[in-house]
C-alpha cells in the first residue's frame, strides 16, 4: 500500500513537472521535492543528481583525533 501511494505522488508530481501552472497552488520545487521523496520509498535515489535535495549524511572522518594545527 506504502509502494502504491509512493508510485501515485511520483507520477503526479512528475506530470506537474513536466506542464507548468497546471495546478498554481504546488510549486514546481514542491512537486520536485515530493518526487524524488517518493522515488526514494520505492528504491530509486535521484538526490544525488540534485546539488540542494542532498540527504544529512556527512562522510566519515579519517582523523579521530581531530585537525593539526602548526603554530
């Protein structure tokens, strides 16, 4: 039912994508964000290709002892 729903808003979010002003109360960058939201339920990651959409995760740090700093 989760998958279903999540296919349902994709493929809404990506006809109002693609014509502009069809419903002028969602915002073209609300219908981007229910979209790649709604591909990640169903297993496709598209934020990697979006610079802003990027999830929290920061790599981890090689130095645990924290930076060097040279006086």
């Amino acid at each position: 039912m989760k998958k279903l729903l999540a296919m349902l808003f994709a493929l809404a979010s990506g006809v109002v994508l693609f014509i502009p002003d069809m419903l002028p109360f969602i915002d073209e960058a609300v219908a981007l964000m229910i979209l790649v939201k709604s591909l990640q339920v169903l297993g496709v990651d598209i934020s990697r290709f979006i610079p802003f959409m990027k999830s929290g995760k920061k790599p981890a740090a090689k130095d645990k002892d924290g930076p060097v700093v040279d006086v």
